[in-house]
C-alpha cells in the first residue's frame, strides 16, 4: 500500500509539467505565475534549492539565467562574473568548470556563504524535470547547445528560451529547431518599433509575448488589445515598477495595494506574471479563482 501511494505521488509529480503546459497554451482564465530567479528572498538566486522551494510551493515556472565556463559548461549564473553571488571573483568566460564548483552561492545581500554550490544547466533540468516549467531568461547566446541538454534530459517540452531580438535574427541564427522549442519574444512597448516586432511575431504564433511597460497609455494599450485579439498571451513583469509603470511586487505587498499591481496586470490582459513575490502572488491569484490547474 505504502509503495503504490509513494508511486501514485510520483506519477503525479511527473505529470504536473505537461498539466502547466497544458494550461499555458489552452487555458484562457489561468494566470501562470513565474518566480524570478528561483525563489531568492529565502535561498540564493539561480540555486537548487531556490528552485526546490518554488517546487514545493506549487509555482508553475522558473525564471534563470545561463552562463558557459570557460571549458564550455553551462551553468546557472545572472551575471557575467561570480562577484555578487558568491564567495570568489572573476569572470565566468575565463574560469572552468571545476573552478566554478569550489564556489559557494551567496543569499542575497549578505556576505555569509551558504554550503550550495553553482548549478549546471543539465543538474537544473534533471531537478524540473515534470514538475515545474522553466524559462531562460539570459541564455539566448547559448541557444543550441540549451537545446541539446533538453533533448538529453528530457525537457523540451517545458522550457521557455525568450529574447528581444528581431525575428529575422532568430529565425537566421536557430531557425533549424525554432519549431522544436518554445520560444517567447520580449517586446517593450514603449519602444517606437514595437508594433512592428509584434506583427513579425504574431506570425509565428508564439504561446506569449513578454511585454515590457516602462509607461501605460493608450497606444500601449491599444497594442495589448491587439495581442490578446490574436489569442497569443501577455507576460507581463511585476518585479520592477519600470516593466509595469508602477504596478510592481512591492507596491501589492509593501504597500499592500495588490490591486494596484497585480489586479491592474490582470485587468489588462497579463496572463503570465513574472514576480519577485511567488507565495503572496499565487494567494492572491487563488482569491480571484484565477490558478486552478486542470
């Protein structure tokens, strides 16, 4: 009994990825919540157990960042140096791998080091693998060889690689396996090009479209009307009040104003939310009967 009910879980644990998939390609009313960097107000950002956390806490995807070694490994780092995030320094292009594992993370804002080291790429996949969807946010210069560990691992079928390149681009440098993945351009809508960027992309269909707002008016919106029109999604990011004009994370909670922030994402059509605040955002999303996974 107690090995079929340890199976049951299992398989449900597997399965809860391409449910999350399944509700972010078709499910019209379910607002898909992303947890910036892992969950890095309690574990270092782009960390194992970061990612644990938002796991165990029913988000629906992981936003990360990749950089590569300097013997060619892929692993999870913002920036381009390992100064801010951990206990050594030096640029990442110009160390190995093996350099990079005597590291240790850093939490956030504090000069104690934790026991956890730097994640691979692959090690992060394998951990995500059917039970939480993943996007790479920095990473689009590593698109292939992304690529690769998916298939290796996988995981193709749950992870997001998104940029702001034109589709030309895109299409020039990884239009071998553009069909292959799930890709997501970011767009800024106050840019005097964006409704050009968002044509070309809408003939692509993509699942969403990050859409940055550094301010709301009604050109911007008159844009998302014609995004929502095409079916395609709106990512919108609250975990800065430049991508939201205002309507950000610390606003709902700080504040305590979460109408303000994620009501007013909401009301304009965000569908996909990419927040610094996962836990107090997916209870306000329950509230409003807006993240119930089918």
């Amino acid at each position: 009994m107690v090995i079929l009910t340890i199976l049951s879980l299992s398989i449900l644990a597997e399965d809860r990825a391409e449910r999350l998939r399944h509700n972010l390609f078709n499910n019209p009313k379910y607002v898909t919540i992303v947890s910036h960097r892992g969950d890095w107000r309690n574990h270092p950002e782009n960390s194992i157990p970061g990612f644990q956390s938002c796991i165990d806490m029913g988000i629906d995807m992981i936003e990360i960042d990749i950089q590569r070694t300097k013997d060619g490994k892929l692993i999870l780092m913002h920036d381009r140096t390992v100064d801010r995030c951990t206990n050594g320094k030096g640029k990442i292009a110009n160390m190995t791998y093996e350099e990079i594992q005597k590291l240790r993370l850093r939490p956030q804002h504090s000069a104690s080091v934790t026991r956890n080291h730097i994640p691979t790429l692959e090690e992060v996949l394998v951990l995500c693998k059917g039970k939480i969807l993943i996007n790479i946010d920095k990473g689009y210069d590593y698109f292939q060889q992304a690529y690769e560990l998916m298939e290796k691992t996988g995981t193709t079928n749950q992870v997001i690689i998104k940029s702001s390149h034109s589709l030309d681009k895109v299409k020039k440098e990884n239009g071998s396996v553009l069909d292959k993945v799930i890709y997501m351009p970011i767009v800024n809508l106050n840019d005097e090009n964006a409704e050009k960027s968002i044509d070309e992309f809408i003939s692509i269909h993509p699942v969403a479209i990050e859409c940055c707002i550094n301010k709301y008016d009604d050109n911007v919106n008159r844009i998302l009307q014609k995004i929502r029109d095409t079916g395609i999604k709106i990512w919108i990011n609250s975990i800065w009040a430049s991508l939201c004009d205002g309507h950000d994370d610390d606003r709902a909670v700080e504040l305590g104003e979460p109408d303000e922030s994620w009501g007013w994402i909401l009301e304009r059509g965000g569908a996909v939310i990419q927040s610094d605040r996962p836990y107090d955002l997916l209870q306000y999303l329950k509230k409003r009967k807006r993240h119930t996974l089918k």
